[in-house]
C-alpha cells in the first residue's frame, strides 16, 4: 500500500457540508503505516462537527472497499480542535478567544447586525463556542435584535484593581453591548477617546472564558473604534456587508480601504438584501444595481446573496453556509496540501 495510494483514497471522500475532498480541507494529519498497521489521524475542527458521523461511516466504507482483501490492521483516530489564531492577545479577557471576526460596513442599516447575531447563531448551532461583542457604541442592536431592552443585570468581579463583566448568556452565546450597561434611549455623546477606552473594555473587561469565535459587530464608518480595534486587538479576519446600492457599495469600498491598510484579513462580502422573491411567481427581482458590477468595483470574493425575507427561518440555509465559509477562512489548515502530513514508515 503506497502513499499515493492513501492520498487518492482520501481524496474521494468528499464533506458535502464544504464541498470539498479531506486531502483539500487538510484535515489529514498523521498516516504512519508499517507492515500490517496503518494508522490515520484526522484533525476535524470544531465548526465541522456536524460532519462527524457522516466522516466516520464514509471513511470505513471506503477504507473496507479498497483493502478488503488486504490483511492490515487499521486504525483511524478522528480528533477535534479549533487551533489558535489570535496569538497577541494575551493577559487580557480575550486571551482564550480562538478567532475574532469584525463584521463591517462603512455604511449603517444594511444588516450588519443581523447578519453578525445569525453568524453567531449558525456557529453556535456547528458546536462552536461562541460569543457575539457589540461594538457599535453609538447605536447597539444586539439588545433589540435578542429582545433584550429591558432592564437586565450585568454582574462584576473585581480582582485587585481591575474589574471583569459577566457576559449575558442566552442559550450558549456570550453576549455583550454597550447597550446592556447605559440607557440606550437617550444619546450617547462621548468623545474619540472616551469610545475608544470604553470598547476595549468590551474586549479586556469581560469574561469571555474560552471561545472558538468571537464575533464583533462593528459601527458604521471608519472613525476611532475601527482604529483602536486594528491597533490594539489581534484580530483573525473581517467580513464585509452591503447591499447592491451605489451608496452602500461606496462606503464599503473605502472601509476595504481601511482594512487594507491597517492588515487585516478580508474573507469577502456578503450581498445583504440582493433581491426579493415573488409570492406569487417565484421569480428573483433585483431592485439595485448589477452584482457583477459590485464585484467589479470591491475586486474581494462575494461570499452569499441573502434576499429581502421578512422571516429570518427562511434564510437560514444562507447563514449556514455563511458560518462554513467563515470556519474554513479561519482555520490555518485549509490551504494545507500532503506536504504538511506527517507520513512515518
């Protein structure tokens, strides 16, 4: 049984949930194969894990299909990790926060906030563990979108002289807001550096315990709390929102622009409210510009098209491959090839 042989058998085995062979994903770690042994070591990461059973069937299928006549001893050791890749934040509430993800747009009201709790939401639901940060100081929406306007309490631990936030947990998502600490119908009329102060709080102040992703529901703009965030936090990659409009795509190009020049990671955009659906002949009606013309013009990878629903179930299979793609852009080894495979004879 040769090398190439085991890499092509790895190669048809197909993850439908990505779309892609376990020799693509890189999720192979370890063949060591002697005599009569073989020994194959996968590494599936935590967002995968819906896939779990179906890899372990499909792997004995295919492995008794191919060396049924061949006397060997197999073995198949499936682990599960998410590896770290926000490496600088450490001694801080965030230290143990695998991946952080901004979701942004330079302009407001085009979903940003939607698309960032539902991310949340889907990665939970692979799981993940999750915690979903409101970092729009100026007008937070995670506490009207989770139907948490009401007085609510948020707990603190003091340890010397620092004090630490609990985190409001609602069915396994850490979330934290601005909103959930001052009143959020009167205006807040803070200054540069007083924001800047008070959303590193919402990141070294909290206690995020240990989480896969942290996601970071950004302002509109390009103002002071985007600075401080490329400066001071270790972040692993930002997704872009917009929808089809001249406006809208204007604004997200000079975020882009920021994000450029401040090095963080673009994984892509997302096409929020791309077109609607007829009741009543099931058609797609694009109501804004071309998208082959916004993608000209932002030259970054569109990752979806959500339409206009007004019933977020309906566009659940969109958040679903939206969190795929966002755990596959995150976790190191997805550009892995048979290189990086520890192969002992």
């Amino acid at each position: 049984m040769s090398y190439f042989f085991l890499v092509d058998y790895f190669s048809q085995i197909t993850v439908p949930e990505f779309k892609q062979n376990l020799m693509n994903l890189g999720w192979i770690k370890l063949i060591k194969k002697k005599q009569s042994f073989l020994l194959v070591q996968i590494d599936v990461p935590t967002f995968a894990l819906n896939s779990l059973q179906f890899l372990k069937k499909s792997i004995w299928k295919h492995l008794f299909k191919c060396l049924k006549a061949t006397p060997i001893l197999v073995r198949i050791h499936i682990t599960s990790n998410l590896s770290f890749l926000s490496t600088n934040n450490v001694n801080t509430g965030i230290k143990n926060v695998k991946n952080i993800i901004l979701v942004v747009s330079g302009k407001g009201g085009v979903g940003k906030s939607t698309v960032a709790a539902n991310l949340s939401l889907s990665l939970l639901n692979k799981g993940c563990k999750v915690g979903l940060l409101d970092a729009d100081v100026y007008g937070p929406s995670i506490p009207t979108l989770f139907n948490l306007t009401s007085k609510i309490s948020i707990f603190a631990q003091q340890e010397n002289s620092n004090v630490s936030l609990e985190p409001i947990i609602r069915n396994g998502l850490k979330m934290m807001s601005i909103g959930f600490l001052v009143d959020t119908s009167t205006a807040m009329i803070w200054r540069g550096p007083v924001i800047s102060s008070a959303c590193l709080q919402l990141f070294h102040n909290v206690q995020w315990g240990d989480l896969d992703y942290l996601i970071v529901d950004m302002p509109p703009g390009t103002g002071d709390i985007h600075l401080t965030i490329a400066q001071k936090i270790s972040v692993s990659g930002a997704v872009l929102i917009s929808t089809p409009h001249n406006l809208a795509i204007a604004d997200v190009i000079r975020i882009k622009s920021l994000l450029r020049k401040t090095n963080i990671d673009i994984f892509g955009y997302v096409e929020n409210m791309s077109y609607f659906i007829c009741q009543k002949c099931s058609a797609k009606h694009y109501i804004f510009n071309s998208s082959e013309k916004n993608n000209y013009l932002l030259n970054i990878p569109r990752i979806i098209d959500i339409p206009i629903h007004n019933n977020l179930n309906f566009l659940h299979s969109s958040f679903e491959y939206l969190s795929s793609f966002i755990g596959l852009a995150t976790y190191k080894s997805q550009k892995s090839n048979t290189r990086n495979i520890s192969i002992l004879d």
